[in-house]
C-alpha cells in the first residue's frame, strides 16, 4: 500500500514538473517602445512578460500605410529580441540583448520576435 502511494506522489510530481515546464512560454521582464500618436506626440507601450518564442506584430504601428513605424526599442527581458522594420517580423533586422540599454530613437521597428534564447 505505501509503495502505491509513494509512486502516485512520484507520478503527480512529475506531471507537475512537466506542466510547468510546458507553460513557461513567456520571456520574465519588459519589452518598451514608442510611437507617435495621433496628434503626433509620442507614446510609450511596454509588453509586461511577452511570449517567447513568438512574432509579435505591434498594433500601432502594424500597418506601414497608415503609420510611422516605432522607435526607441528596449529590451528590458531576460531574452535576445529582434526587431523588425516591416510587420511579420519582416525587413531589416536588428538584434537587442537581454537586459540592454535603451535603442535610440532613430531605430524604427513594425514588429518584435522574442527568442528563447536567454
């Protein structure tokens, strides 16, 4: 009776350390850009544990007809982050290491993939 009991505790654990595992799927920290507004000051938007691996268009700026790209990127997560200067993670690109220095202003970005590089 115990020996089931203890393999039941062993089994349960386990599944426990696999679903967390599995579930982990976003970068810790905070990725920040800017864009300009409506009115044409600028705004700041900061991703709050983005997912990872994953494309992320920003919906702001996603569509190049209707807007000035983003600028001023940082990379404030514990992952490698490329940014983009088209939607789809498309065009040029520029690589932010975890934990950087904010970009200059003059880096324009559509949309962001977070690696799961960390």
């Amino acid at each position: 009776m115990r020996l089931r009991h203890t393999a039941a505790a062993a089994v349960g654990a386990l599944v426990l350390v696999v679903t967390q595992a599995a579930s982990a799927s976003a970068a810790t920290g905070d990725f920040s850009y800017k864009y300009a507004g409506p009115d044409g000051r600028p705004q700041s938007v900061t991703l709050h544990d983005p997912e990872s691996p994953a494309c992320i268009v920003l919906p702001e700026v996603a569509d190049p007809d209707a807007s000035e790209p983003a600028f001023a990127p940082h990379n404030d997560t514990d992952t490698w982050v490329m940014v983009f200067t088209e939607p789809d993670c498309s065009g040029d690109s520029w690589t932010l290491r975890p934990h950087g220095q904010p970009a200059t202003d003059r880096l324009k970005l559509r949309s962001v993939f977070l690696t799961d590089r960390h």
